[in-house]
C-alpha cells in the first residue's frame, strides 16, 4: 500500500518486454486524480500496451502499476476484477457487439455486475447516451451508426458503471471533424461533471493539447518529455519539436534500424554466384 497521493494511477519504475524486444525501461508516470492526462509519442513504442498494463491486461517484467494505491501488478483476480469496475476504456474501434442494439450493448456491464432492476437500468443507459448525444438510436444496431456515432456508443458504453478512471485509445482516429470536435467535447465535458480521471492515448497532438492538464510524450520506452500543455508547446528538444510540427526531418528516423540496404537486397544474389 503506498503513502496516500492524489494520484489515482502511479506507474512505477516498470520494464515490459515482447520477445527478446524492450518497450519500457524503468518507466515512471503519474496520473492525477481528476485530471486529463494525455500520452503521446511515435508509432510504435508502446502506448496501447500501457494502457493494457494499467488494466491488468498485462504484467510488467519489473516494477508495479497501483491503482488508488493498490497493486495491480499482484492483485488477485478478484480484486482485479473489483478494480476494473472503476475502469472505463474506449477501444481504438468501437468494439460494441454487432447482435446487441446500442441499448443493450450500454447494459451490458450493468447488467453483469450490479443487482439493479431492468427499469434503474433503463434510465442509467439512456442518460448516458443522452450524454453522448444518441439517445434516439438505443434500438439501432452498431451496425446502423456511422463510425463516428459508434464511437461515442461505446463512449456511453465505458461510462455506465461512472468509473473513476476512463482510458481513450486513439479516439480520435477516423473522425470527421465534427465527430472530432464532438469527442474532444465529450472527453473534456465528461471529466468535469462526472468528476472522471481521463487518460487520453493519441497522435493528434494540436487537439489533445487543447483539453490536456497534464502530458507525457514517450521515447524509447522512457518519458522524453512531461509537463503542461504550455510547457510541452515551449518545449526546445529536437525531439519533441519533431513530433509537435510532424517533420520529416530530425532525429526520429523514418525507418527502423535494419541491416545495410545494398547488402541484404542483394544477399541472394551474392549467394548464387558462390
């Protein structure tokens, strides 16, 4: 049990390894109570998978995650389970059942976890999607919404059980701009009158800026930078300015390390004529 924070997630010097590959060197991130908190950086280097770490999904090789101060990383199933009642997560897709209508894929978790009558859950799942704008599609099937409305279904969806914590995989990604600028109001408007933690994982970094208390920009499976919106915009590292203006040139490379070109293009080649 740790001492007692305002932080409602506290990573804590975690290593996390696919293979022989390293995603995380001894990282370190804190997540405030209350707070939006987005975490960028390149493609790649693991952002989805620490979400996945901070829902049990998955255990990292060293260090412990702690949620409201308890481990994560040894917590039993049960109380794993306990803790995810208080985890929300909108998937990179919508993820809803395809053979559920909206109205019953928003009463799934209620319906799994609490004791609540059909009729407690009826209005629960209709205020939620009157949050989210789509109450007048709880008999529709996702397969009737545009990806946009699919998303934020699945918003309404990760809200039910009013989690404490909510983590967003990209989800911005694919929008139009108005369902852009309708999730990033959502987001925005959700943390502050439900009082939610919003964890926010994406690459549209000049939005996110907008909404963020708090970032993280992630490189080489440690953090490159954290700070303020503001602080990240004034922020000098050649890195970081290379991702903000999205620039071709700098020291992140297009291309991952690989043998020399010529050679193994070649290698075949060169064999034949041995």
């Amino acid at each position: 049990m740790s001492k007692t924070t305002n932080n409602i997630v506290e990573v804590k010097g975690i290593d996390f390894f696919r293979g022989s590959n390293q995603i995380y060197n001894n990282l370190s991130m804190n997540f405030e109570k209350g707070k939006i908190t987005a975490v960028m950086g390149p493609s790649g280097i693991g952002k989805t998978t620490l979400l996945k770490l901070i829902g049990g999904q998955l255990i990292p090789d060293k260090g412990d995650i702690l949620f409201n101060g308890k481990s994560i990383s040894k917590a039993s199933t049960k109380e794993l389970y306990s803790m995810r009642k208080n985890m929300g997560m909108l998937f990179q897709s919508a993820t809803l059942f395809n053979d559920m209508s909206i109205f019953d894929n928003v009463a799934y978790a209620l319906r799994e976890h609490t004791d609540l009558s059909e009729e407690m859950i009826r209005m629960i799942v209709l205020m939620k999607l009157q949050a989210v704008g789509l109450r007048g599609t709880h008999e529709l099937f996702p397969s009737e919404l545009s990806g946009g409305m699919q998303r934020r279904a699945a918003l309404a969806r990760a809200v039910s059980l009013d989690p404490e914590l909510i983590m967003y995989d990209e989800p911005f990604a694919g929008q139009d701009p108005i369902s852009f600028g309708v999730i990033v109001k959502l987001i925005k408007d959700l943390n502050q009158t439900a009082g939610l933690t919003s964890i926010v994982v994406t690459h549209d970094i000049q939005e996110v800026l907008t909404i963020a208390d708090y970032c993280y920009i992630l490189m080489d499976g440690k953090v490159l930078f954290e700070g303020t919106s503001e602080e990240v915009k004034a922020c000098k590292d050649p890195y970081v300015v290379q991702f903000l203006t999205a620039s071709s040139d700098g020291p992140i490379s297009f291309h991952k390390p690989a043998p020399d070109y010529q050679k193994e293009l070649f290698a075949q080649i060169d064999k034949t004529k041995v």
